[in-house]
C-alpha cells in the first residue's frame, strides 16, 4: 500500500481493520490476539459495548463546544476522578504528552507565584519517557528523542531511576517539582521502590517543591489499583493520566489538588478539544468499568496467572532471564544472549497471529485488555510460545 504519510512511524506488515474485545482482524482477514492494547490504551479491549453505547448517545447529542462551557460530560468524569483519587480538580486535554505538558507548567507556574522565579527546576529520571513535546522530551531521560530538536529548555536534571540518595541531593529550595513514573513503562517495565518514591516525597515537601506522578501508562486500572500510587502509599501533588484513560478514545487529564489548582487561573492555559464531551463521555463509561472492583481483581489475577506462565515459557524456551511488572503491564527481560533483540520478537509473533511491544530493545512488554479472558491469554501464550519456538530456528 502506497504510504502518505511521514516516515516517523515504521509500520507493521499488516493493516489492522476491525476489532473486537482482545481480537483483531486485518485487512485480509487475519485474525491476532491482542497483548498490546494500542499500547495500554484499549484498557477495555477493543470495540466494548457500553464503551460504543456512551459513544453513540453522545455523538447524538453535543461534540464540541468552545472552552468559554463546561459540559456535563466534563464535570461527571472529573467527579469521578477527584472523589476516586487525591486530587479536587482536574485539566482535560487530548494525550499523555499534553498531560504532562501542562503538569510541568503548573508547577513552573506555582512555584513561581509562591516562591519566585528562580524556582524552577525540574528532577526527572534517566530513561523516563513522558511524551513528544518539546518540553516533555527535554523532561523525559531519553537524549535520543531530544538531542535532535535542540536548543531545549533549560533547569531539568536528570536522577538514575530508583536511586533515592542521587533524587534527595538533586532536589534545592530551585526545585519547582520531581516528575516521575511509578513504574517506568516504555524503558523496559521497571517499577519504582517505595523507597524511591517516598524520597521523592520527603525531599519535595523538604523544599516546596510539587511530586508529579506521570500515569499516563500505569493509571486507569493497569497495576491493579486505579492508579498506581495507590499500591506505594505516596501521594503526588499532580497525576497525569491519558491512555487507558479513554480506552481508545483520545483523552489526557492532569490532576491536582485545592492547593496548587489556583496558580492556573483564567487564560494561564488551555486547549481547544481539552474536555471534549465524546472524550469525556466515553472515559466517563469507561472509568464505571474500570472501577469496578470485580475489573480490579481480574487485572490482580490474570496479570499473576500471566507473569506466572511467562516465566516458565521464558525458562523452558531460554530467552526470558525476567519476568516483572504489576498488574498487566508485564515485561518480559531476555536472556543475555538475545540482548537487543526484542523487536525480531515482536515481528514473529504479529506472524503467528500475536500483537506484543517492545520496551526497549532488551525487554518484551504486554499491556493487554483489562478484561482478558482466559481462553484469550492461554491462545496468546500458545501464539507466543510457537512463534519463540520459529524466532529460535530461524
Ligand atoms: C505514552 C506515555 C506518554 C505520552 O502519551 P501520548 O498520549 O503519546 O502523548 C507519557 N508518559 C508516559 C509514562 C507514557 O507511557
């Protein structure tokens, strides 16, 4: 198929067509289960009935309206997410990146109005990944998506990842806010000590400096908890949330609370689509099923039951020296010998029928549907299985 579009995505053989739950057909009508949930989005798996329902009564009734309203749509879904979470109140936007975006600017931004301006520098972790914006590249440790946009913004510094001595002296009375993901999703599904994060705490409240929770990966149910902090018992000053969020939807919310909100006033920041009603209607569904405690021991369950069956195909097959993660966001770590190699993987499962992701070139991640059925995981293990089985002989 002819290409039009720019040549920054590398796409797969196969052009997905339709979906349902964890399968999806291509255009030629093949079918593949789904481990990947459009990378932790399809946090509902694909097409969801009640997700279509919410859909089609408000496409029905309002799509858009200018910033100057509010809609109902809106306020229900931040009432979820505030009564449901620390936060009071929340700003909607359209992805993880925006999220973040607009955490990293209210906390310049608060800091400035309580502090100072000289206020205003950012802790971030090497390897973090928080999206594609100029400034979430620069906040994000991951020099190869940044270097090439350079000049970048200045005051961020970067900490090794659950080094909670290197994090406590980084952080000064200049410290605006410490941005961190409790489990680092795409540089290899590496989860957060408590200790870390707790250090992360301390030091911020040490130097009035705001904790940023970055979920946009692990938030809406995929560790098990609504949101993953939950499981650390270290609460931030803001969370972003987006992916499974909408669960397929476009959708991006950033939460705080009474305390930092109002350093946002009027026309300090927005966004035209931020709040869409069929966004939020959606989201709002989706957020009912998520919630569900029943959705939340599944995830608790399956996700065990999967790490479990991975590690002993790892240790059967040789290629796995790891498996780790929480919930359904697993990571699978190869063996040493096939370092690197995680993207052939990734290919010979889409050739036996089987969506994965990388995280990373050392580290095969699943992020499959909250909802995944047992039949569905045990035929994707059996599709993985044969495709590590063809991957080693070629
Ligand atoms: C995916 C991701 C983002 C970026 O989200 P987009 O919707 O792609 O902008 C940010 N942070 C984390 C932790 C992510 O996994």
């Amino acid at each position: 198929m002819q290409n039009y579009l720019t040549p920054n995505f590398s796409f797969a053989p196969v052009i997905p067509d339709r979906a349902a739950g964890s399968r999806v057909w291509d255009t030629e009508g093949r079918e593949y289960i789904d481990l990947a949930g459009g990378i932790a989005v399809n946090a509902l798996g694909h097409c969801h009935p009640a997700l279509i329902e919410a859909l089609h009564e408000q496409a029905a009734k309002l799509w858009h309206i200018s910033n100057i309203y509010t809609t109902e749509a809106a306020q229900q879904l931040a009432k979820k997410l505030t009564e449901h979470t620390f936060a009071d109140k929340v700003f909607f936007c359209n992805s993880g990146a925006e999220a973040n975006e607009a955490a990293l600017k209210l906390a310049r931004k608060y800091a400035r109005d309580h502090f100072g301006a000289e206020k205003n520098e950012i802790i971030a972790c090497v390897n973090a990944f928080h999206g594609r914006t100029l400034f979430t590249v620069s906040v994000g440790g991951q020099p190869k998506y940044s270097q090439d946009f350079a000049p970048l913004p200045p005051a961020i510094t970067h900490v090794p990842f659950n080094d909670a001595e290197a994090l406590a002296a980084a952080v000064s009375d200049k410290t605006c806010a410490v941005i961190i993901e409790p489990v680092q999703g795409e540089s290899g599904v590496l989860p957060a000590e408590a200790a870390f994060l707790q250090a992360a705490r301390q030091a911020c409240d040490k130097h009035n400096a705001l904790l940023i929770f970055d979920e946009v990966q692990t938030g809406m149910g995929r560790t098990g908890k609504l949101f993953a902090y939950e499981h650390y018992g270290v609460q931030p000053d803001i969370l972003t949330s987006a992916k499974a969020l909408g669960s397929g939807f476009p959708i991006g919310a950033m939460l705080t609370t009474d305390a930092v909100a109002p350093s946002f006033g009027p026309g300090t920041h927005g966004s035209t689509f931020g709040g869409n009603p069929l966004a939020c209607a959606v989201a709002g569904r989706a957020f009912d099923l998520i919630h569900d405690p029943k959705t939340l021991q599944h995830v608790e369950r399956s996700g065990e039951l999967l790490k479990t069956e991975l590690a002993a195909l790892g240790k059967e097959t040789g290629v796995f020296k790891d498996v780790r993660g929480v919930g359904l966001l697993i990571g699978c770590v190869l063996a040493d010998e096939y370092a690197g190699r995680a993207g052939e993987l990734t290919q010979e499962a889409l050739k036996h029928g089987l969506m994965i992701l990388v995280a990373g070139g050392n580290v095969v991640r699943l992020a499959p549907s909250l909802l995944l059925n047992d039949e569905d995981r045990q035929e994707g293990l059996a599709r993985l299985k044969a495709a590590v089985q063809a991957w080693l002989q070629a």
